[in-house]
C-alpha cells in the first residue's frame, strides 16, 4: 500500500514521515514516543519521589498513546472511501486542528498558572509536585499536556468536518457506513480523556472542561449521524 501524500495526513503523520535519514512507520513512531513519555514518567517519579503524581502521568500517557492509535485508524478509514477532495483537505490539508490544539493549550496553561492558584488552595500543579516543583518534570508534564491539547483540537476538528461534510456532501450508502465509524471513533478518542477526570475532582473548572469536551464532540457526533441518514 502506498503511503499517504502530504496533506492528506495529520500533522504529525507529516513530520514523522520528513524526518531526515529515519524512516520509521506511523506504528512505530507512536510506540516510541509514547514509550519515552512513560519511561521520563518513572525515571522522574523515582528521582524526586513523586509516585503519586506518576499515576497521573500515567494515565496521561495512557490517553495519549490511546488517541494515536484512534488517529491513525481514522486516517486510514477516512483515506480508504471516496469521500470528496474538498472533505480530506479540509480535514488533513488545513492544520486547523493545530490552530484548535494551541488555543486549548493556552487555556490549560491560563488555568493552571493563573487561575487555579488563585481558585484554589492546592493548585494542582502543587498538588502533584510539590510547593517546588523541579523544572524538568514541569517540561515532561507541559509536553505530554500539549500532545493532549493536540488530541482534542483535532477531535474538535473531526466534529465541525463530519457535520459540514453531512451536510453539503451526501455521499452513498457504503461511504456513509465507513464515516459513521469516523464519528463513532471520534466520540470514544473524545471519551478517552474522561480516565484524567479522577485525578482533577478538586478542580471542578477542569472537570467541567473534560465532561464539555466529550459532550461537544458527542453531539456534534450524533448530529452528524443523524443528518446523513436523512
């Protein structure tokens, strides 16, 4: 099978294929980063005695490597109908759901270093690594919340595509069955981040975040569903 051409992939489909002098397939490229998240998670646990803040990072890393594999199982459904150009580019072509990841990711950042210390009186970055917090954890953890960040802005994405999709490109009965389970595995890769929500029940604002981002998706969902089949 050929490989996908440039602008009909994620992102980081993209820049895992551009790496100069490696080759390394989509599989192996997620194995091994989220390899390396899991291993930074320990060793840095071990080092600074924060096994309790490590089965948090573990969870993350869970989330992640889980939101890989839905990702490239729906580039490949998504590739594998016929679909019009016009639905692929906007979905891989226009990086949008990069636009989307950024601006989540600054509000997470927003959250947790300016509003949730004045919210709270543990904020949760104290919470999980002490009043000193050691820089490089701080760095391993904005990493593995940004490759978060970039999962639900792509899950927004899919949502707002799948819905303009319904309803200006009706497609036929087989095309349709195939993007039914883009939506259905769309909803789960949003579901995915529900497994952070225990370890966030004291900071309801990210709670409500996580619950709204699963019923946003969710619904977008089913009303793109429920178009097509009209």
């Amino acid at each position: 099978m050929n490989e996908p051409d440039y602008g009909d992939t994620w992102v980081y489909e993209s820049i895992v294929s551009a790496l100069p002098g490696i080759e390394l397939s989509n599989w192996t490229a997620v194995v091994l980063q989220l390899g390396l998240f899991q291993v930074g998670v320990l060793v840095f646990a071990a080092i600074y005695d924060l096994w309790s803040a490590a089965f948090a990072g573990t969870a993350a890393v869970a989330v992640a490597a889980g939101g890989s594999v839905v990702m490239l199982r729906l580039g490949e459904l998504v590739r594998s109908t016929s679909v019009s150009s016009v639905y692929r580019r906007m979905l891989f072509g226009s990086s949008i759901e990069v636009v989307l990841s950024v601006l989540a990711f600054i509000a997470l950042i927003t959250q947790l270093f300016v509003v949730d210390p004045r919210q709270s009186a543990t904020p949760l970055v104290t919470e999980l690594f002490g009043p000193e917090p050691p820089m490089v954890v701080v760095y391993l953890a904005l990493l593995v919340l940004w490759d978060l960040c970039y999962r639900i802005g792509t899950s927004w994405w899919i949502t707002v595509v799948s819905l303009w999709r319904a309803v200006r490109s009706p497609v036929d009965e087989e095309t349709a069955a195939t993007l039914r389970r883009v939506d259905l595995l769309n909803v789960a890769f949003a579901a995915l981040q529900l497994l952070l929500v225990p370890f966030v029940l004291s900071h309801p604002t990210l709670v409500v975040a996580l619950v709204g981002h699963v019923s946003a998706v969710s619904i977008g969902s089913a009303l793109s569903y429920l178009i097509g089949r009209r």
